[in-house]
C-alpha cells in the first residue's frame, strides 16, 4: 500500500531540523552567554568599578597560573566587604576569550562596588561576571543532545526523501 503523492510529507526534514537547531542555538546560548556578560577587564593592581545586581557573581582571572596567589578584595556602598568564596563547581568560560574562575560571592542588594586583584602573574587581568557552575555545563550538555538527534533525524529524512520519486 502506498501513499499517494498529495499526501506524502515532503517537507517534514526541514521541521526537524529547524527544532534542532533553535535547542543547540539554546545551548550554545546557556554554555556561552556568560562569557558575554562580563564587566570590561581591569589589570591586576587596578581597582574595578562594577555595578552589581541581587544575587551571585564571579571573579574570573586570566592568566591564573598561579591562581592559589591571586587575592582579591572589595568594598560596596554600607561598609560591605568582598567575601570570596571558592566554589568547586564553578567553571571558567572559555568564549569570547578564557578566562579562569577564581570564586564566587554574593550581594544582598543590588549596588555598585570596587574590587581589586592581584597576583604575581605578569600581564594578569581579572573581571567580574555571573556565575558558571559544572551544572550549567551539564544543563548545557543534556540540552545540546536532543537538538543533535534532531538535525540528525532531520538529515537523514530530508536525504530519504530526496532518493523518493
């Protein structure tokens, strides 16, 4: 029993595809985005002047190859003071340049505040930006993969249907 030809999905590669690519699209913008949404570098011995939202941030250092003598401090308005805490689930990032995790910390109420770095790496640059964990890496993986399948399955119909009369 065959299909007739009116009513034989012709396009339905080109769907599959699509989804695959909008879920790597949303991966790669998991994985990658914070990487986008750094503070502008300062040098090592600068002090850097960031406005801070609620919540959790990260200093991350590059070069860090003596990341265990890098120390970093900071104040924000109220007499706060940076506590840094290293958080072993926290990653680098790696996009639009390298940069090594050197902690995390947390502010209670949005404002801005000055923290300074410094180590005995020559050329050292430090900035400040959100937190990436080992499981937003993970989120990042595990989302990656159906969107994979997808342009696979995609592929593989679209070149099925191309060999059809």
């Amino acid at each position: 029993m065959t299909i007739p030809q009116a009513r034989r999905p012709r396009r339905a590669w080109w769907i599959l595809l699509l989804l695959g690519a909008l879920i790597l699209a949303g991966a790669a913008a998991l994985a990658f985005s914070p990487g986008f949404r750094l503070a502008p570098p300062a040098a090592f011995g600068e002090e850097l002047t960031v406005d801070l939202s609620e919540g959790d941030h990260a200093i991350y250092v590059t070069p860090s190859d003596q990341w265990s003598e890098i120390e970093c401090t900071g104040t924000f308005p109220g007499g706060g003071v940076l506590q840094l805490r290293p958080d072993m689930t926290q990653q680098g990032l790696l996009i639009p340049e390298a940069w090594d995790a050197q902690g995390s910390f947390s502010v209670g109420t949005p404002s801005p505040g000055t923290i300074t770095c410094d180590g005995p790496v020559a050329d050292g640059r430090f900035t400040v930006g959100p937190v990436m964990t080992f499981f937003t890496v993970i989120g990042a993986v595990l989302l990656a993969i159906p969107g994979i399948l997808l342009v696979i399955a995609g592929a593989i119909v679209g070149a099925v249907q191309a060999r059809r009369p």
